[in-house]
C-alpha cells in the first residue's frame, strides 16, 4: 500500500515543481515606458497648447514636439451684403496673416518654441509648469518668457514675461487667466513703451472631442492703442489633430501682436488654427 502511494505522490510533486507559478494570478500588463508618462495622455479638457491665441497650461512630455499653423484671413466679414461675402468664400479667398510655430518638451514640466508670422516677425518662448491640478494643486500655473522681433528678429525687440493660470470646472471646461507684461509694445510713436495685459479664456467641451473657446485680452495699463483682441472659435480634435475655426476682430496670434491691439470693434475676421502632437 505505501508503495503504491508513493507512486502516485512522486509525479504530482514533480508536475508541480516544474511549474510553480501555474497557480498564480497573471502579473498586471505593463505600459510601454513612454506611455506612462502622464504627460503623454490626451487631456480631456485642455486638447492643445493654445485657445484661440492666448497660451495654456498643457504640459509638454520631455523630448516631444508639436506644430501649429494659424492663418487669420484679412477680409472683413460684415463688408458688402451677404452675396459678396458668400462669393467671397465667407472671407476664406482674402489674403491671409500665416502663423508657423514648433513646441518642444525640453524636460519634464519645460517647454520651448518658435512662433513666425508671414509679417516677418518671429517669437521665442519658453515655458515652464509650477503647479498642476493632476497632483492635487487647486490651479495649474505657469510661467511664460518671450523674446519677439520684427524682420526675422533683427529690428524692435520686445519681450513678455506672466504667468498663466487655469482652472478645471466640473468635468467640462477649464478657464484661465493670464497677468502678461509686455515690454517695448510700442512701435508707431512716443510714449507709453510697455503694456501690461490680462488674458481671460475659456474652453468648453460639447462631445467628447468637440470644443468651443473664447479669449479676450484687455490691456490694463500702458500703451493702449485702441480695441483689445477678442477670439471666439470652435474646434474638433482627431488624435494627435485639432482642428479650430475662429472669428476675431484682430490678426495678433504672438504676444507682441497681441498688446499692438485689435483691428476694431466693428471688424470680424475668420480664421482657423490647425494643431498637430507628435505623442
């Protein structure tokens, strides 16, 4: 009888030695090591860098790029009646101001790039992120140093230097304000050289990878040459893509451009912006 035990014990203890983790519960998948940079994950509520002109707090994932294109068509929307403007291709045949820009994760929470305008004039920036609502912070806040020039930056130099900061609200919008101090804004006459602005934005989700956005920019102090650029725009995301059509009173997609003012209050403008992450 014990032999015949024994017979039977010896192979189930050998089968269970050469597989000792037959009965153990698989081990959890892990992401690739670049996917698990929360940096690299699609922000529901913050889909792009930028609202309609105006900065946000997305971060940048070290070592990563992205590219934009603005254009800011220059025929007036309420000019002639509505025949010219429908054959005018809702303004979409004028000339337009082109904006190129490349952004560039320089490490974690540090961004920089280069914004050029079909004016000639080319913005450096660079930005870095303080505080972020995904760790528990009650505001994400960065700060924003900019470095502008006309002619391919070789003639009047102006810089910015602010901070952004934003706000989610429920699950469906996020709002920013941004105090931004623009030096040397003044390029047509004496007086006041400096600007002191504060950008107010918002943008709202409708669908999953639907938006609408507004931004206005009042200058509070300094040269003040007129009407403040408003933007207000609607935009789809695909992916890596985003693609937004905008109306502004003014062509100003740098920071520069922003604090030289608007066209008018009576003046509209379409336009568009088309975004594309390389993550």
């Amino acid at each position: 009888m014990a032999i015949a035990l024994l017979g039977l014990l010896i192979p189930a203890l050998a089968a269970a030695q050469a597989s000792p983790g037959q009965n153990e519960p698989p081990a959890a998948e892990q992401p690739p090591p670049e996917r698990s940079d929360p940096d690299v994950l699609i922000d529901a509520l913050q889909p792009d860098f930028n609202l309609a002109a105006l900065p946000t707090t997305l971060r940048m994932p070290q070592g990563k790029w992205a590219f934009r294109v603005t254009h800011r068509f220059t025929r007036p929307l309420g000019q002639g009646n509505f025949g010219d403007l429908a054959a005018n291709a809702f303004g979409f045949d004028s000339s337009a101001q082109i904006g190129l820009e490349v952004r560039y994760g320089l490490r974690s929470g540090t961004q920089i790039g280069i914004h050029r305008t079909s004016d000639r004039s080319i913005q450096l920036f660079g930005q870095h992120n303080f505080m972020n609502e995904r760790d528990g912070a009650a505001l994400a806040v960065d700060a924003l140093a900019t470095l502008e020039g006309r002619n391919n930056l070789q003639e009047h130099y102006r810089s910015a230097l602010g901070a952004l900061l934003s706000r989610r609200v429920s699950r469906y919008a996020a709002v920013y304000a941004e105090p931004l101090a623009v030096l040397n804004s003044n390029r047509f006459e004496a007086g006041d050289d400096h600007s002191l602005l504060l950008g107010l934005g918002a943008r709202a989700r409708l669908r999953p990878s639907m938006y609408v956005l507004a931004e206005f920019t009042p200058r509070i102090a300094g040269y003040d040459p007129g009407a403040h650029q408003i933007s207000v725009g609607v935009e789809g995301r695909a992916g890596g893509h985003l693609f937004q059509v905008n109306v502004s009173n003014g062509f100003g997609t740098t920071l520069g451009q922003i604090a030289e003012g608007a066209i008018s209050y009576d003046n509209w403008y379409i336009g568009f912006n088309i975004s594309r992450k390389f993550f």
